[in-house]
C-alpha cells in the first residue's frame, strides 16, 4: 500500500532544520504485515529527543529511514500468529521485546538483545523491511517508523489499550511516559514520601515529575528554561534553576536532559546513599566530572535506565490506570498539536529546548 512518511534523507545536517531540510515528506510503499506483525494506522505520534538525535548525528542510523517512535494507533490487519484483534487502538514502543533472551529475564533492567539489534540495523525483529520508496529499501525507526500514516510493527511492539485512552494520550505513554515514570518507579525506586528532583525539563522529564506526583513525592523540577519552571510549579512542584537548587539533595534524582553537565548537576543533587538515575541521551563523545569518591564515602548509587527500565506489558496499563483516576494529567506534556508537514519546524522547536511534547495528529 501507498503510504505518506517523512524520511530522514542523512544524518548530521546544521540546524536549523527548517532551512538544512534533513527530512522529507512524501509517498513510500508499506508492504503488508508478515507472521507476527500488525499493520497500524497510526492516529497520533510524539516528536522526541530520540528522534532528534538521529537527524543531529548524535546517533547515528541506517538511512534513508522513516522516522518516528513514540505513538498510538488502530489495529487494521494483523499477520498470521498474532492475538491482537483487528481494530483495537494501541501504544507503540520503541523497543520490541522477544521475551527469550537473557535480557529480557532481567524484567526491563536491561534492553532486549532481539530488539536492540533489530532497532541498530533499521529493521523490525524478524529482520524484515517493510518499507520502500521507488523500489529501494527505507529503513524503520526503533521498530515504529511512526512519523507516517500507517506502520507495519511487530506484534512485540505494541501494548493494547482500552477506547477510553485517547490517541494523544496512549502516543504519550509509549516513551515520555514509559521512560520518565520507569526512571522513577523502576530504577530510583523512592520510599514512600521521598522527595524526588528530576533535572531536564523536556517530555521525558516532566512525564517522571508526574508520575512522581501521581505517586505521592514531593517533587523538585530543574532546568534553565523559564517557561518550563512555571509550568512544573503550576503542577505542584517545586521549581529551581541548576543555580538556584545549589545545596538541595534528595534520594533519587532523575537526570533526563541528556546532557553531561545535567549529569554532573542530577549527581550533585543526590543526598547521601541515594540514586542518580539518567535516562538522557547525551553525544557519545560527552564526558562528565565526578568525584568518585562520593560514591564510596557517601554510599552512592548510580544507575542508567533504557526505557525506563520498562516492561511495557506491564508498565502501560498502570500508567493508563493513574490517568484514569485522574492523576496523571498528561494533556500537560503537549506543548503543540502540528501536521506532519510541520515537523521540520517542529524539530528546532525542540532542538532550541522551547517545545515539551508535540504530537503529530493523522
């Protein structure tokens, strides 16, 4: 079938990418879902760091590749040995579990092995592209390739979702959400009541202030973007530029802005025989300072948290659960509703650090 996607064309190119045009919208064959996989009309998808770091070079990924990672959709065909039912609205995630590797015995501590070759080569698990543009081959984005009006995704990929979840909503829970509450829950695992402070503002990060709220922590907010404070105050939290939390500490610190500096700030804030959690994904080449004699004298912990740490079978519904009571107000993340031929202004949104989470609606 004929699809419309936009292809990120090369890796690396100068912002601003409204000028630079690393991606373009056009039409791409989507071959019919194979054993195991699901052909989805995708209703709403979120533009990400993730995605932003292929089209910057930061990560560097097979192209040409359709873009696009974080989103929700109908169910229209599904392949032989598959159980989701035609018709049903899912999450799509970035990271497909085969649920037989070692990996996937940690229970989300560590990335799928399946999945993650999977998603360095551009493919879906099976090794199968189901993607093409003019007879050559176009590479998927994490397993997703969201950034388009339909995707082929395995099975592994997806977690079902009542019709009482809007699409914008159940786009959030598939990464914002899956790996800022993750960071929290899964891998900082506050007591009961601690104070959580989350450094880095963006998607992710306000996604685990929530979650942290939902869950009862006083929360501390960090960035430098004034905005972003007044929003995490109107939320409830607290709110302090790097500068201004100087002598603050708290058991479990998020890192989500994906840089070294909020790094070496998420590490400064953590108290005596607490955990830094990062989940930002910083340049490979950046470096951070550290005082590796905290860790000893201080009994610190240190922990990076892929997706969250996320089993997304099980993490979704709970999450989904929390917004149904009414305390996850996620329609706060989207700060833009936009088409998909406003994405590449939407990248230097995002790139500037103005934008939380913007949703391309289908």
């Amino acid at each position: 079938m004929e699809i419309t996607g936009a292809v990120l064309e090369r890796c690396g190119a100068p912002a601003p990418y409204a000028e630079s045009r690393p991606v373009t919208l056009g039409p791409l064959q989507l071959e019919r879902p194979g054993p195991g996989e699901l052909l989805v009309r995708v209703e709403a998808a979120g533009l990400c760091h993730s995605d932003l770091s292929v089209v910057d070079g930061s990560r560097v990924r097979p192209v040409p590749m359709l873009l696009g990672h974080e989103a929700a959709g109908i169910v229209e065909e599904a392949g032989p040995g598959t159980g989701t039912e035609i018709g049903r609205r899912v999450v799509m995630t970035f990271l497909p579990r085969c649920g037989r590797c070692e990996e996937c015995g940690t229970l989300g501590r560590l990335p799928c092995a399946v999945g993650s070759a999977a998603n360095a080569a551009g493919t879906l698990v099976g090794g199968a592209v189901r993607l093409s543009r003019g007879g050559e081959p176009v590479a998927h984005h994490l397993g997703v390739s969201a950034f388009a009006t339909h995707a082929v995704v395995s099975e592994s990929s997806v977690v079902p979702v009542e019709d009482d979840v809007p699409a914008d909503v159940a786009a959030l829970l598939g990464c914002a959400v899956l790996t800022g509450g993750g960071a929290v829950v899964n891998a900082g695992r506050p007591e009961p009541g601690a104070t959580v402070a989350v450094v880095g503002l963006g998607g992710v990060g306000m996604a685990a202030l929530l979650v942290a709220q939902a869950l009862g922590h006083r929360v501390i907010g960090v960035d430098t973007v004034p905005a972003k404070l007044d929003l995490a105050r109107s939320l409830g939290a607290e709110a302090r530029t790097p500068e201004a939390a100087e002598g603050l500490r708290a058991p479990v610190v998020v890192e989500a802005a994906g840089s070294a500096r909020a790094f070496e700030t998420a590490f400064a804030l953590t108290a005596p025989g607490g955990t830094t959690v990062t989940v930002g994904l910083p340049h490979p080449d950046a470096r951070a300072s550290l005082a590796p004699l905290r860790l000893t004298a201080e009994a610190r912990t240190v922990v990076g948290s892929y997706l969250g740490s996320a089993v997304p079978g099980d993490d979704v519904p709970r999450y989904a659960d929390l917004w149904r009571a009414g305390r996850l107000p996620l329609d706060r993340l989207v700060s833009d509703r936009i088409g998909l031929d406003g994405l590449p202004a939407a990248l230097d949104r995002l790139a500037s650090g103005e934008a939380l989470r913007q949703l391309i609606m289908f």
